[in-house]
C-alpha cells in the first residue's frame, strides 16, 4: 500500500503539532509506524504542508529539511509531542519547556537569514515556539482514538477527534457494530 499525505495528516491545527502526529500510533510498540522513517515520504511532507497544513499561510511556500538538519528536525518533533502531550494530561515540567525551547532554538540558529522559501524544520519551531507562548492549554486536545495531538479551534471548544471523518466515525462504527452483535447473539 502506497502511503499519502491527505488531509487527514495535518488535523493537528498547528504545523508543529502535524509534525508530531507524524509517528502513528506512538504508545503502540508494536503497531507504531514513524512516518518520516521512509525518507521520500518525510521529504514529501513539506509539500503536503504547503496544500493541507492549518498554519500554510503563516510560514509560506515550506522547502523540505536539509539532510544535515533532519537529526535537529526529529529531536524537535519529539520535544513537541513530550511538552504538549504533558501540557494536556497536566503534567508538564519547566523541562519539557526546557527542552522544546533548545529543540527550537538550535533549528531557529541554523537559519538565521529569511529565504523566499522557509525550510520546513525553522517554520515548524516557530510554530511550536508560538503553541506554547498561545498559553491555551484549554484548546489542546488528545485524539481518544489514536493519541493524536490537535489544537480545538471550535468557538465552544467542543472537538473531540482530531478528524470527525476518520476517527468520530471509526469509533461511532465499532460502537454501532458492537450493538449488533449483542442483539444478534441475546
Ligand atoms: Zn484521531
């Protein structure tokens, strides 16, 4: 199976947080998928982002991250996910903070000049960077269907998935499917 970045890959609402949600299934040792492992795919990501992420309009036309920039790029998305992940679930140490903000600014130094193109690893700490100054744990939400991360930019804060479309209707299929089988076999 050929795998594609939809849409449904930049639910996060923020760059930095569809960059994290780039490993599936991160808690799953064994059904744990980490996107970026195949190089064409982490290269295509930054064109995707360019169609589908939430924040496209903020960083303009993104440019894949440089070889020499994808181990600061990786440190980066796992910083994210620690620090929000933690900042949801009301666990969050200065740490985390500590830590996402040296992700950050070791990327942010290593392109200090503006480009017509903004690599995706400085577009995608300045995106983290600007989450965490928002201060709007409120709207952070965990997917309770696949831990995904996402920002909940509903007036009335009212998300539940990440994406209604695959993981609502996935979780509302199982229920409907569970249903049935119990009033088949009562
Ligand atoms: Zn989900």
């Amino acid at each position: 199976m050929t795998f594609s970045w939809t849409q449904h890959r930049f639910a996060g609402g923020a760059l930095a947080l569809d960059v994290a949600n780039s490993v599936i299934l991160r808690f799953d040792a064994e059904r744990r998928i980490d996107r970026y492992a195949d190089p064409v795919a982490m290269i295509d990501f930054a064109a995707a982002a360019n169609r589908f992420s939430a924040e496209k309009e903020l960083f303009g036309p993104l440019e894949p991250v440089a070889l020499e920039n994808q181990s600061a790029f990786l440190d980066l998305r796992e910083a994210t996910d620690r620090h929000f992940r933690a900042a949801i679930l009301g666990t969050s140490t200065g740490e985390h903070l500590a830590n996402l903000l040296d992700a950050a600014s070791t990327i942010i130094r290593r392109h200090p000049a503006k480009t017509a193109h903004t690599p995706l690893d400085a577009a995608t700490a300045r995106s983290a960077l600007m989450l965490a100054m928002a201060n709007e744990p409120e709207r952070l939400k965990i997917c309770p269907n696949c831990q995904w991360l996402f920002v909940d930019r509903s007036r009335n804060r009212s998300r539940t998935w990440c994406d209604m479309t695959v993981c609502g209707n996935r979780v509302k299929a199982n229920r409907h499917y569970r249903r049935q089988k119990k009033e088949l076999t009562a």
